[in-house]
C-alpha cells in the first residue's frame, strides 16, 4: 500500500486546527501562507529543492 501526502494540504488542515484553536493565530498564519506563495511565484517550485 503506497501513501503519497502532499504538503500543501497537509499545511493547511494544521494551519485550519490551529486557528480553530487559537484564534490570534489567523494573521501570522495567513502572513506566511502569503510570503511562500509568493516566493514560490517569483522563484518556481524548482528553485526550493533540496539536494
């Protein structure tokens, strides 16, 4: 049996159950949810590779 998570869902339902948990949380979540998807858009995906 294969299991493929991605990170992109993964990130948002620990995000979701943090807000849900402490709701001050909600501005610095979405501030950085803002800052990778825009540097994902300026750089690519590629460029975040690990090797």
């Amino acid at each position: 049996m294969n299991l493929h998570l991605s990170l992109t869902p993964m990130i948002s339902l620990i995000a979701g159950i943090l807000v849900l948990i402490v709701p001050r949380l909600l501005n610095f979540i979405v501030a950085i949810y803002l800052i990778v998807i825009g540097l994902v858009g300026l750089f690519g995906v590629g460029a975040f590779q690990f090797k």
